[in-house]
C-alpha cells in the first residue's frame, strides 16, 4: 500500500479492495468495478466519505498539494 500525510493528521492510503475494504468501499459508493480505492483519514477518523475510487474524486475533499510520501 501506499501512503502520504498531510496537515493536521491527514493520510492518504492506496488500499486494494478485498475482504472488509470491499464491504466499506462499497458502502461509501465506490463503483463496484474497481479493485482499489483512496482511503483518506484524519487522526483515524474518515474524512467526508472517508473512500475515494479516483485521484478525481479524492481531489474534491483533499488538498492534493499539501500530501507528502510517507
């Protein structure tokens, strides 16, 4: 998986879709076709939908700008 930070707590984390991620991604309306997702946190907490299926729809909640490698 990878990851990066952000301000304030903030982690970005490519996550393959399998097993309990699937049941949360599909909960939070990633398209049943992709095999992975964004999973973006706060201090633990998810932010917005907390589950993104593209660097699009990631870029609406989260500062792409401000993430750093982790």
């Amino acid at each position: 998986m990878e990851e990066w930070t952000g301000p304030d707590g903030l982690r970005v984390t490519a996550v393959p879709l399998d097993g309990s991620h699937r049941a949360w991604a599909d909960f939070a309306g990633v398209p049943a076709d992709a095999d992975s997702a964004f999973l973006v946190t706060r201090e633990g907490r998810p932010v917005g939908r907390g589950w993104y299926a593209s660097v699009a729809d990631l870029s609406e909640s989260v500062d792409l700008a401000t993430l750093t490698p982790a």
